[in-house]
C-alpha cells in the first residue's frame, strides 16, 4: 500500500472533543483518518488547522466537515461510529489540531459540550 508509513500510524485520542482545540501533532506530518462518534443529535463542525498549536476561533481552519448525530458521516446508518481514511494522508506542513464547534462560522466558539463528540484521529 504506497502511501502508508512503514513503522504504522500514531493515534491521538479525545473523549471531549470542544471549543478549546486539541493538538493532534507539533509540526510536518499526515492526517489519515478519524473515528468519531456523538452522544447527542445536534449537528456540529469538526474543523482542522495546520498549525503546531490547538486550533482555536481566531484561526481560520484549513478543513471543516459537517456532521450532526444523526447522519451517516457521524453515526452510520447502523448506529455505528464515524469511519475516515484516507489512503495517502492529507499533508499538514506545521502542525495538526482540531476542534468541534456548533457553528460553521470559522470563528465560532460555541462548545458542544462536555464528552458530547469523542473521537480518534490516525497520523504520521
């Protein structure tokens, strides 16, 4: 499989994704992929940066996705968990965070809530 690094991924894991960012990774690397999932319907923004620090609503993001609890992005038609990959990785040149909000406004900040959106995400 070209592409893949050969030792395998790192994962960073969130069982609060919010308002307040996470640092996936402080410099170069890939973003491969993610699995997320909700405890509640409301939709919400997942949105990622490239840069070495968390993400926050002065940042404008290079990436937003748009999921809400109940569609297939984040929850399945089965009821199971949000599934992303991507073969080659998506390149970050300074760093990777994301954060999730519930607007789609770049500079939101409004907090989902508390342990309302866990994921992980699968880098290099």
């Amino acid at each position: 499989m070209s592409g893949l690094p050969v030792n395998g991924l790192a994962v960073a894991r969130s069982l609060d994704l919010s308002n307040t960012g996470l640092l996936i990774k402080a410099g170069a690397g890939k973003l491969y992929g993610w699995r997320l999932w909700s405890v509640d319907t409301d939709e919400v923004y997942l949105k990622f940066y490239d840069k070495a620090t968390a993400g926050t609503s002065a940042d404008t993001p290079i990436m937003t996705v748009g999921i809400s609890g109940s569609d297939i992005l984040l929850t399945g038609e089965d009821g199971h968990p949000d599934d992303f990959f991507a073969m080659h990785g998506i390149k970050f040149e300074l760093g990777l965070s994301a954060r999730v909000v519930t607007g789609l406004a770049d500079n939101d900040n409004n907090d989902p809530g508390t342990n309302v959106v866990s994921g992980n995400f699968f880098y290099s």
